[in-house]
C-alpha cells in the first residue's frame, strides 16, 4: 500500500502519465480521509485550483483514475466500474505538448518521485476480494425513491361483502394517520391466477382506503415476471405479496405498516418464518424483497400477520373480492416500481438489502464501488491473540484456581436383593423402579447391588440414577451393580453443589463377581469396588479372593477405596484398626487375602465398631430356619471418619426379594478432601424448548436483533466469538435449565399402604426372630434377677415365647397373604397409568398426540441410545484405561491417527490456523454472487437445523436457528460473508466435539470398533450446507449412475435393490477421508468455490472428553458435517472413474444395459425408456460402500475375475490413501459356482473354517478376501 502526503494533482499527473505508469497500470487513487465516499471523475469532480475543468478532464487517462482529496491519496487497483464514465470521454493522445504547457503554468516544472516520497522497505500488496452483484447503489436507491400511486376509489359493480360496505360507508377518520395496514390475496380459478393488495389507514378513531392495486400472475416470458412457474392459490398469494412489499420498499410516510394475508405458508416464506428456500423462485424473491424492505427500516420482518379468510373480515373480504375480480383491467405498475424485476432476472435481488444496510452502517459491510463489494482491509488486519475459547474451551488447568477443600457427603447402601430381573411368568412388574423409588427416599447417592442377575453387561441412565451393570454368568446367576444417584450430590465445594456425571466415571474391571468404577471429578479420585465373594464351603474361594485382591491393590494407587460388597464372611476377632470389637461369635477364619487387602489398602469396617453401629448387625436371615448372620459390609479407606450411629441395617426397607434373605447396611459419611474448582466458563444450560414457546418469541427476536454490531476490519475468529458469546450468555439467562424434576412414580397411594404394611410385618418377623435367637440368654438373666433356677425360669418366660411364635406365626402368614395384593395393586396401576396417557393423548390436537405419548412411546429413534456399554476402554497395550485421562487420550489418538493428525495443544492449533490464514494468497479473482451463500439461502440452511440436535460446543441451540433464522440471518451473513471473501472461515466452526458410536459388532472395549461423529458447530453446519447444494448438481455430472450417497434424491434402498444378488464385494473403507479440491473445479465448480471448500477443510480439529482433550487432523470428511458425504464422494467418483477403465482395458467387468431414466424410475420405466447404445459396467456406490457384478464363462474363470477385481479395487483405494477393512462382515465376496469342476473347485476355495482368497496386491501383500454365504449391505441382506 502506497501513501503519499501533500502531492498536488498536477505534478500527481505528471508522475503517473510519464514515471509510474509502466510500473504501475491501471491505478486508481482513492480519499483515505472522505467522510463520504469519493464520486468518480467525470460524474462529479472538482478541478484543482488554477485550472481550467475541461482541460483536467482531459488529463485523465483510462488506465488511470483520480478521486479527489484533501490531504492524502491512496493507491489502490482500478476496477472495471470506474472506468464507465471515461468511455464516453475524447481521450487525448499521450504525450501532448499542449497538455503538459498548460500544467506548468500551474505548477512549476519539476520532477516528483512517489519514491522518495514514501517510508524504505514498503510492500505493494494490490490484493482484494471483488463480489460483482451487477447493480450500481443509484439502482438501488432508484427503487426507494420511486412513487406508485394507487387508485383510491373502487371500481363499479363489485360484490361487496357487508362488513366491507359498512366499512367503507361510515365516516371518514379525521384524526391524522398513525400506522397503514396492507391486506393481500390471491385467486386462482384453475386456469388463471390473479393477485391483489388493499392499502388501508389507521388512526385513532377509524380506518380508511388508501388504495388498491390488482393484476394477473405473470409467468415467464411476460412483462413483470417475478418468477412464478405456474398458475397457482398459493403463487398467486405471493404474487400479492411481492407486489404490497414493492410498494413498502417506495412508501416512506414514516408510517408503521403492517402487512396481512390469509395464507400461512406464503406469509411465513415471506417474512421469515419458515424456510421456502426450496419452494419456487418467486417465493426466494419475495423473501429477499422483503429483507431489501427490512434493511431499509420500512418494515420489520415480525409485521407480518395471519387473517383467517372468508371470516367476515372487513378488508380481507375486499382484497379477496379485488383478486377474483378478473373482468377488471390489471392496475397500472409504475416502470420505476417494475424495475424490481430485473434485480429478479439475474439474482442481484438477493443482494438488494445489503445496498441499504452498507448505507445505513457503512462501517460493517465491505465498501460499495459501482456494482461491487470490494473487501481491501485483508491487509491492514492484525492477527488475533490465539486463546482456548476460540475453540469454545474452557480455561486450561493451569489457569484454574488453586485446590480448595470439597466436602463428601456419601450415604452408601450395599444389599443382596437376589434378583433384579423382571420374571412376567410371575406377574412380577415394576421391580427396579419399585427399589429405585425406595433408594431416592433413603437419599442414598452410592448403591452397590449384589445377585442382580442381569442379562447383559451395560450403563443404563435413568431420571434418578446412573447405572453401571455387570452382567450375570452363563448360568443366569449373580451380577452386580454400582448405581449412582442424579438426584443427590456426591459432594459440595462451599454452598455449590457438585452434581456427578456420567463422564466423570470409568469402569476398569468387572465380572459376575466384581466391579471396580473410578471416579474422577473436582480433583476428587475414589475407586468404588461391588462385590459378591464365593461362600465358605466354594472350592474357588482362595482363588476367588486373591485375584480380587490383586486387581483392587493394582488400580488403587492413590486413590480413596470403597468397598460395597456381599462379603459372605463372618468377622469373628478384632482386628484394630481395620475390625472392631462388635464381631460375630463364630465363624470360619477371615481369608487371607482379605486381610492382605484391608492391610495394603488400610481400610476398616465401621458396622464392627460400637461407636458408629447402632441398632441389629445381623445382615442375613436363613430362609425358615431362623439362623442369621453378618457378612455383608462396607470398608472404607482409614483416614475417614464415622460419626456415631452413622452405620446401620435397613431391616425395614423392601427391595423386592422373594423372602426373608438379605437386608441392607447403610453408612453416612461427612468428610472432607482437597479438590479443586471447575472451569470459569462452563457450559451454560438453556432451556432449549421455552425457546420454541410462542411466549416466548419477543424475547428471543430481542436478543437475536441485539447482536452487537461488529466492524467489518474485525476478524472472523473474534467476530464468531462475539455472537456465539451473546447468544448463549443471553439465551441461558433468559430461559435456564430448571433443575431437574423428580419423576413421580406411577404407584398409587393404595400399593403405598400395602408396601408400609408389608415393612411393619417384616419389621415384627425379624424381631420375633431376633428374640426367639437370644431367648435362652433371657431366661437365664430372668434366673439371675429373681433368683430362680434355670428351669423355673424358662416355664416363666414359655408363655412370652409361645405368644411371640404365635405373632411371627401370623405375621409371617399375612407377609405372604400381603405379596399377591401388592403385585396385583402395582399391575393396576401400571395398567391405570398407561390407560391415563393414552386417554389424554385422545383428547389432545393431532400435533400434541406424540408429545402425550412419549412417556409411553420412549424418546425417538435417534435419542434411543440401545445398550450403552460401560465406561472402559483398552490401551494399545491390551490393559484397561485406569483413569478418565488415560481413556480420553486414547480416544483422542484413535481418531486423530484415522484422519492424518495426532493430538496437539488448543493454543498451537489456533495459532497455525491464524498464521496459515494471514499468509494464504487470495486468489485474484472476481466472485460471482453464485459462489457465496445469499441471505435467503443461509436463512433455508438455518431453517432446516432438526429440532432436538445436539448443540456443538459453542452451545447455540438448533431449535433458535430454526424458529428465529430471520431474526438473526443478517448477524450470520456478515460473518459469512467477511470470512467467505478472506478465506478464513471461524476456528470456532473447523471443528467440534468428538463423540464414539459403537458399531455393534466387536468387542465393546476397543476403539477399532466404534465410529466417530463430530457435533459441530450448528451455526457452521448450516453454513455448510449452502455449499453442498451448490455442488449438488456438479456432482451430478461426475458421479456414476449408480453412485448414491450424497446427491439429492437419491435415498438409500435405491442402493440396497440395484445391489439385490448381483454383489460381488462390499468396500467399506472406514478410514477413507482425503480431499482434493481441483477435482471439485474440474468437475464445473468455480475457482472461488473450489477455494471456500478448501479453506473448510483445512485446519480442522476436533475435541474429546470431559478433560477437552485436543487434537487437529490434517485429512478427513469431518463425519457428522453436512459437507461430509459430498466431499467424499467426489474422491470416490475418480476412484470408480479409474476402476471402469481398468476393468474394461482388462475385460474383467460385467457390462448390462443402461438407461439413466431407469433410476428411481417405476419398473415400467424399462419398456418405455430404451437402454442407451454404451453399456455400463454394474457398480452400485452408497457413500463407501460398494457393489461390483462379476460373471465368468467357467467356474476358474470367475474366481480368477473376482480375485483381478478385488485386487484392482484394493490397490487402488490404498493409492488415494483410503484402506478397506478386511475383516468380517466388512469387505467380503459371495461367490457362486456353476457348471464343470465347480463341485471341486468349491471344495478347494470353501475349505476351512475361514475361507477366503488370496489377493494379489503389491501394496499389500497379504490382503485376502473373505467368502461368505449371505452379506448384509447398507441394511439390505444379499446371499
């Protein structure tokens, strides 16, 4: 950039004319200090002082351009605009004496050196980003300044609905007018269609007719065609629209107006308010009119109201009488207002607001000069300070605050409950949620279950619960479960509870027997252990021990150890510090690899201390005999304390057992641990479904509409994190998150009853019982109070045993009469509740009926997560993760390695993507207004954001992108746009949170088999979206016929019936993410957008875990961005273009007929449409999953074809750096053999419990490839 100060025009001239101009061609000099933007020489200038005007005409060249100034000049390239006005000018011939003489008698001869005149060591950098709309700004403001005058006075003869005529026959308003209301319609009698708008007057003490306009819809090829493509109601209400819109553009009454109409899908395409960016070219226009209308202050997007028709509505009837009145003559539209369908002709109209809004705030908009946007403060922009939030992290460790205390306060419950499982043999519903409910009134945050019998091992997260699930053995019997309470904070730092989390746990080893859980939050380690010990008389005991002792001292380390567990021994000793006095009398010896656990961990057993134990020990009553014992505890770690009468069994509390067995033990805990604070900024929760609330819409329009404005000089990086920032800071004060709600169980207040009853009884029972144990000690304390004999004594006390045996007796009998009445009472409720819902779900509206049902229906098919495997995950080592920090980075270097990359520091990552920004070269080119996304249609992309999706970790909710997309289009499009004609597309949208789906097949503990999917940015998602239907039809045109995945249209049973029993192999390359943006340009796209695929695919990243763990990737389709199956499947395009050739060089392919009209066509479709004179190979392509036909003469011949095609496929996939999978299930063969020598040659390939064939590929030696007999293919099922 060139700068020079106090340069007088004529020896500015003379420099440029005779010096500078072979250096520098085509220069313009531009005002750096004008208030308003400089006019062109020519349209309006000044001439110098001293100089004659004609003659400084004449002066200027058209390779050169002079703006006026002041003060200084700044040297910028010319552009094609500036030079309109000199084409009409004589240009003299250079030099010319005449020319130069008159010069020097304004300023004396001498020679300037723009040189000298400038600072040592400047760069000339003539780089700037162009977007060529093709309309100038006086254009544009001929539309604000036209004047459509509209007939005031109804025609004759019209059919005028009563509340009209008494409308327009009462007094006229004489109060001046405050607001206008414009009523629209449109009519279509099935041949034509007609529109009309009514312009009515609104004042304090009446309405009035200001004017009405009608006319016929007009289609292509007729005068003032605003893109309708047929004669329709519903285009007809838009031609209504569009037109009362062109009349706001030119009203500027400085009225507010409003605009009304009887068609809810019109009126929503035109304001706003529901996406019409796939509906017909005049509902796209009439959409960018109206935000011409908004731009320009004359009508805000949310005055647009519903009026339902033929209601009696007074202006509504007179529109709608105006539309239908086709004998009346078209009204008279102004050329002036008609020149809004030019800017409708060639697009420019999508683009019409942005004249009015770099008018209004010039600041924030690239500069205007003639019919171009021109961007030229790349080069005075300052990088950004790289910082964790613009990857929207929160603060790293080091910036956290010191560790503070947090204080534990655990209630830990550990009970034997038999079983779990639902046995509907029985009639036994509603068990879990029976001891749940139970478990949520004692409070208790930490519960270990032994002999739950569950099928399968899984996490399971209800309301109240998080559920970690050892499953039983083969046998069906024990298992065991830890669950943690939601509902129930684990601990408190100061006043502010810290709530658990599902990622704040890892499990790191399990069996029916055992589970070790560590958790990991607040700087707080505890490894919880569940267990069920083998009984004293199982020969597996001493091993059994052992190897439970062995792991538990492996994975502790430093941490706090809990052990919930079903110990089934007897403590008969003390043993301080670890056992207490209260012992159990008799009992077998304590195992020695207890006693090496309680030593090397140092815990102790609080329920054996008399200190903290109160009331019954006994945990274990024998089922009709009477005899009980202790042998279900809980250890802690030996530094923590425990209050008195903190530990006790739960002897009246149910949990669902068949009969007298088990009884829980319950410990409270109050301890306090060095833990540390969260993160500064967490993440703020909203309530995402108050947003789609109609009370809710001011509101939010309010905080969208208040986005702050940012300058156009600003960075796109800061500029995303200004309106990411406002909105979620807002949209969380605004609507937070409620705590959570406890669930209200179904059980009525009748199976209460019954439960209490049943407690009491059990109550009395093993108080009977505990009486009946100790009985001969009583008698013999009655003996030694009164000095009786032992016998006499024991006559006394027969007649207090026989009654207490008759009361256990009874109780016993009404305890089992109770069962059946309670498992009767919980199945009617159940039943009553389901009946409830449904019969509410009757009552409600048709839109409300899946919302009644959904605590029957369950959440949706997407949220339904299946089984959900427990938290744990093997290293590269083979051993288990032992810590949250440990999984996350293994997490974190799988997916990294799949896409090229490797884990990296958030900081590095942003400031190599802010370096490699600042030294790209923008390529010098003009941008067509196809190749960046138009208002209008980053409006559709934001309309389409699905309800319900996960927010990325920018925390902007999809659900305010669908219901508010116009409300916040024009804060999104200026960042759009800034970083569209930069190239430096927001950090903050190249990548996202990482999230592993298993893919069902596989051992749930490795990474190899789960799938990642990013949850990126929705804002990034939706401006990715206008790009991919930009590619849409270029990959069309180089896509195979066949090849499905990512083009429009094109579901995927197209793939599963072209495939049916024709397939060969099935490609599934999991790893394939390579781009290759020129395969993009060569195949039609532009430069530019060839250049803005690029730039989204460069510098992506991608975070994991709770830690945040980070990680870039240097190549990749980013799986779960909509941009994602379009890339790829350009790359796959020129893989399947080279395997045709080869194939068909190698006379190795299957060539059938083909038609292109046969695709997704009616099987008709082959008698109507001919096949095409070329045959095409059968390849069927759904994203990277692929079918090839093969046929062979003789059963060799096939094999020998399978085996040239696979090694084909194979070496060419690894050649773009996309590798198969070869295991099962994944690239596998059906192959079927016919005719001679195929019985033998089936024996030979067949063989063996693996068969395959061997591959013969130089790039990978020992590919072989599988043989089945059935392959299930994109969910269709080939064999």
């Amino acid at each position: 950039m060139y700068l020079a100060e106090e340069l007088d025009l004529p020896a500015l001239i003379r420099l440029f004319t005779y010096q500078g101009l072979e250096r520098f061609p085509r220069l313009v000099v531009q005002s750096r200090l004008a208030k308003r933007p400089a006019k062109p020489l020519g349209v309006a200038t000044t001439a110098p002082k001293g100089t004659n005007a004609n003659h400084h005409r004449d002066k200027i060249t058209t390779d050169m351009v002079v703006l006026l100034a002041r003060a200084c000049f700044t040297v910028l390239p010319a552009t094609p605009c500036h030079m309109t006005s000199w084409n009409k000018m004589k240009m003299p011939e250079l030099p010319c004496p005449g020319m130069l003489s008159k010069i020097r008698r304004v300023t004396p001869s001498r020679t300037v050196s723009l040189f000298d005149a400038l600072p040592r060591h400047s760069h000339v950098d003539l780089t700037r980003a162009t977007l060529a709309i093709g309309k100038t700004l006086d254009q544009a403001l001929a539309l604000l300044n036209q004047c459509w005058d509209l007939p005031s006075d109804l025609p004759p003869g019209l059919q005028l609905h009563p509340s009209t005529s008494a409308a327009l026959s009462a007094p006229s308003a004489t109060t001046p007018i405050e607001s206008i209301a414009v009523y629209t319609d449109g009519s279509y009698d099935g041949d034509i269609s007609s529109w009309a708008f009514v312009v009515i007057g609104c004042s304090a003490d009446g309405e009035s007719l200001l004017g009405w306009a009608r006319g016929r819809v007009a289609t292509w090829g007729e005068p003032l065609f605003a893109g309708a493509t047929q004669h329709s109601a519903l285009e007809a209400e838009r031609s209504a629209l569009f037109w009362a819109t062109a009349w706001a553009l030119q009203h500027s009454g400085g009225f507010v107006t409003y605009v009304w109409g009887d068609n809810t899908a019109a009126l929503g395409q035109a304001n706003g308010g529901c996406g019409g960016h796939n509906a017909s070219p005049l509902a796209q226009n009439c959409r960018a009119l109206t935000q011409a209308v908004e731009a320009a202050g004359r009508l805000p997007h949310h005055h647009y109201g519903h009026v339902r028709a033929h209601k009696g509505q007074k202006w509504n009837e007179l529109v709608d009488v105006l539309a239908k009145a086709r004998h009346l003559p078209d009204t008279a539209v102004p050329l002036s207002v008609a020149a809004i369908t030019h800017w409708t002709a060639d697009r420019s109209i999508d683009w019409l607001w942005m004249y009015f809004a770099s008018v209004r705030q010039p600041g924030l908009w690239p500069q205007l000069e003639g019919n171009s946007f021109v961007d030229s403060s790349r080069v005075e922009l300052s990088l950004p300070q790289p910082h964790r939030r613009f990857l929207n992290l929160a603060p790293s460790p080091h910036s956290l605050p010191e560790p503070r205390t947090s204080t534990l306060y655990l209630r830990l419950v550990s009970v034997n409950v038999q079983t779990l499982a639902e046995d509907s043999a029985k009639g036994d519903p509603g068990r879990v949620p029976f001891v749940r409910h139970q478990l949520d009134e004692l409070e208790a945050n930490v519960i270990g279950l032994q002999e739950t019998r569950a099928r399968r091992t899984e996490t399971i997260t209800s309301e109240t619960h998080y559920r970690f699930v050892s499953s039983s053995d083969t046998r069906g019997n024990l298992g065991v479960e830890l669950w943690i309470s939601r509902q129930h904070p684990l601990m408190w730092q100061g006043n502010t509870p810290v709530a658990a989390q599902l990622d704040n746990f890892r499990v790191i080893g399990w069996s029916p027997r055992h589970l070790l859980v560590r958790f990991d939050g607040s700087g707080v380690r505890i490894l919880f252990a569940v267990c069920h010990a083998p009984t004293a008389a199982d020969p597996q005991r001493p091993a059994w021990w052992k190897t439970f002792a062995d792991q538990l001292i492996q994975h502790a380390r430093n941490d706090h150890v809990i052990v919930l567990g079903d110990l089934n021994t007897r403590l008969t000793k003390p043993w301080p510090p670890h056992v207490g006095s209260l012992c159990w009398e008799s009992g077998p010896e304590l195992p020695a690899h207890l006693e090496r656990l309680l030593h090397s961990l140092r815990l102790w057993v609080p329920s054996t201390h008399e200190a903290c134990h109160s009331g019954l020990s006994f945990t274990w009553a024998s089922p009709g005999q009477g005899a009980t014992s202790r042998i279900d505890f809980i250890l802690i770690p030996e530094e923590w304390p425990a209050l008195p009468a903190s530990s006790t069994v739960l002897h009246d509390v149910d949990f669902g057992q068949t009969g007298v067995d088990h009884f829980a033990v319950r410990l409270d805990l109050t301890v306090n641990v060095r833990g540390r604070k969260g993160p500064r900024f967490p993440r703020q929760a909203i309530d995402v479904k108050k947003i789609r609330e109609p009370e809710a819409a001011p509101t939010v329009r309010a905080i969208c509409e208040s986005v702050p404005d940012v300058p156009w000089t600003t960075d796109a990086h800061t500029h995303c994190d200004i309106i990411t920032r406002h909105l979620t800071t807002n949209l969380a004060k605004a609507f937070p998150r409620p705590a959570k709600i406890k669930k209200q169980p179904f059980f009525s207040d009748t199976t209460w009853t019954l439960r209490q009853q049943r407690v009491s009884l059990r109550k009395r029972i093993h108080q009977g019982i505990a009486w009946t144990s100790k009985a001969d000690l009583a008698w013999a304390f009655k003996a030694w109070q009164f000095d009786f004999g032992l016998a006499e004594s024991g006559v006394c006390a027969l007649a207090t045993a026989i009654q207490v045996t008759k009361h256990v007796t009874v109780a016993i009998a009404d305890h089992k009469a109770l069962k059946p009445l309670l498992r009767r009472s919980i199945y009617r409720d159940k039943a009553e509740y389901l009946h409830g819902v449904a019969e509410e779900a009757s009552r409600s509206s048709s839109r409300c009926v899946s919302d009644r049902l959904r605590p029957l229906l369950g959440p949706p098919r997407r949220k339904q997560r299946g089984t959900q495997a427990l938290p744990a995950i093997l290293l590269e080592d083979g051993s288990t993760a032992p810590d949250v920090a440990a999984a996350e980075a293994r997490w974190i270097r799988h997916f990294s390695s799949i896409e090229a990359g490797g884990p990296a520091d958030a900081i590095s990552i942003a400031e190599a993507c802010f370096q490699r920004q600042a030294d790209q070269a923008v390529p010098d080119a003009d941008i067509a207004i196809g190749d960046l996304p138009s208002r209008t249609q980053l409006e559709g992309g934001m309309c389409s954001s699905q309800c319900g999706r996960a927010a990325g970790k920018d925390n902007v909710p999809t659900e305010l992108l669908h219901t508010f997309a116009a409300a916040l289009s024009q804060s999104i499009v200026q960042l759009v746009l800034k970083s569209s004609m930069r190239l430096t597309e927001p950090l903050q949208w190249k990548g996202g949170d990482m999230r592993q789906i298993w893919k069902r097949k596989g051992a749930i503990t490795e990474c190899k088999h789960y799938r990642g999917i990013l949850v990126s940015s929705v804002l990034g998602k939706a401006v990715h979206g206008s790009p991919r239907k930009q590619l849409g039809p270029v990959l069309d045109a180089i896509a195979a016929p066949l090849q499905i995945g990512g083009r429009v249209g094109f579901p995927v049973q197209v793939a599963i019936q072209a495939a049916h029993s024709t397939v060969s192999q099935g490609s599934s390359c999991t790893e394939a993410y390579v781009r290759d943006s020129s395969v993009i340009q060569a195949a039609g796209a532009s430069q530019w957008t060839s250049e803005i695929l690029r730039e989204f695919s460069t510098s992506t990243w991608f975070s994991y875990g709770r830690l945040e763990g980070t990680a870039v990737v240097n190549s990749g389709t980013r799986p779960g961005d909509n941009l994602a199956d379009v890339v790829f499947s350009f790359l796959f395009a020129c893989i399947l273009d080279k395997l045709r050739d080869r194939f068909a060089r190698e006379d190795v392919s299957l060539c059938l007929p083909w038609c292109d009209a046969w695709l997704c066509a009616s099987p008709e479709a082959a008698a109507l449409e001919p096949a095409d004179a070329t045959s095409r190979p059968l390849d069927v392509t759904w994203m990277d999953d692929l079918c090839l036909l093969v046929a062979g003469s003789t059963p060799d011949i096939l094999v020998e074809k399978t085996t040239t095609i696979a090694t084909a496929v194979i070496t060419e996939c690894v050649q773009a750096t996309l590798l198969p999978n070869l295991a099962a299930g994944k690239t596998e063969a059906l192959v079927c053999l016919n005719g001679p020598r195929s019985k033998a040659l089936r024996k030979e390939i067949f063989c063996g419990s693996d068969p395959s064939l061997q591959l013969h590929s130089d790039v990978w030696p020992e590919a072989r490839l599988r043989l089945v007999a059935k392959y299930k293919h994109v969910g269709g099922i080939l064999q």
